[in-house]
C-alpha cells in the first residue's frame, strides 16, 4: 500500500484495455448518431458527441479519425444492418415492411437522413437500390409500367412518414406512431399497398 492509504495504480491488463476501447467506440458511435439525428452533421458538435458519450473528444479522432470518419463509420454500420434483411428472394412487400420495422425500431437513422436531405448535401448513391427495384420488376414483383425511380420514392416516403410526420399520423389516424395499434394497422396497409403495385 502507497504512503496516502490507497492501494497502488495498477496498469489495466492488455484484455481490460481492448474491451475499454470497444466499449468507447461503442458509446461514441451511439452518442454520434443521438447527435447527429438530433442536429444533423453540420450542427453536431464533437464536444457534444464526446460529452453525450463521457469520453475525451480526442478519442473520437484516435478511433475515427475525427467527425467524418465518426459519420462514416455510422453509414457502414446502418449498410451490415441492412444486408442482413435485404436479400433479393425477399418479397417486396416484405422487404418494404422490414425497412418499415427497422425505422420504427430505431427511427435515428431516418432523422439523419432527413437533416441530409434539409442540407441538400450529396446524397448517398442510389444505384443499388433502383437496381433491385428493376431486378424484381423483371421478375414480376412491380408492374412494368412504373417508374423504378418513382417506386424507391415511394418506398422511402412511406416508410419515414411516421418518424418525420408524426403529427400526420396522429391528426389523420387518430393514432400515436409508436403505438403498437399505429405499427399493425401501417404494417398491414403498407404491405397491402406494395402488393398491389405488382
């Protein structure tokens, strides 16, 4: 024991410091999107995303390099989410519903997407996603007549409504949108709509 009464300083075994760095990464990523859904990218500060967190602002250029490197990092996360409930043998009408519950489930990514499209900064690329737009026309799933472009659209719409219009919901369903009768009944009518576009 030291000369004031405590115990000695010992040094964190190696084991101890990866799972502190994982779990500041992890706080700072969560921090990063509260921030960002809530102010988007220009107005979200470091030392706000650093304070949200409890770390030290320098970490967040230590683990990512700085802000961008943060906002990077979020985009690559969401694109794993994704890819574990957007496969190609999915039914559209399916596929559109699971987007629906990943919204609902956490609606800051769409917040997020929603400051961006208020910045009118580069949007993401959508190539992609019209490119399985027109995969499953091919297949049937969506009427030839329509306008993949227009489709994605539609889809992004309907899907972020409850989370960027929630007074809509409530004054024209009568409903709170994150109220479990609001997800039936939206799921249910949304699937159906995406049905019949086929």
């Amino acid at each position: 024991m030291e000369e004031t009464g405590r115990p000695p300083r010992r040094t964190p075994a190696a084991e101890e410091r990866k799972l502190d760095a994982e779990r500041s990464r992890r706080l700072l990523l969560d921090a990063a999107l509260e921030e960002f859904a809530a102010k988007g990218y220009a107005g979200a500060r470091v030392q706000d995303i650093a304070d949200r967190a409890g770390v030290n602002k320098q970490l967040i250029s230590y683990y990512f390099g700085g802000k961008q490197g943060l906002y990077e990092c979020l985009k690559r996360q969401w694109l794993e989410r994704e890819a574990e409930f957007n496969r190609p043998d999915i039914p559209f009408d399916e596929l559109i519903v699971r987007y629906l519950e990943a919204t609902l489930a956490d609606p800051r990514g769409t917040r997020l997407l929603t400051w961006q499209g208020l910045a009118d900064t580069d949007a993401p690329a959508w190539e992609d996603d019209l490119a399985d737009i027109r995969q499953r026309q091919a297949r049937g799933d969506i009427g030839d007549d329509l306008d993949p472009g227009v489709v994605l659209l539609l889809c992004l719409a309907a899907v972020s409504a409850p989370v960027v219009m929630p007074q809509k919901v409530r004054g024209i369903l009568g409903l709170e949108p994150d109220s479990e009768e609001f997800r039936e009944l939206y799921t249910e009518q949304l699937r159906r709509i995406m049905r019949r576009l086929a």
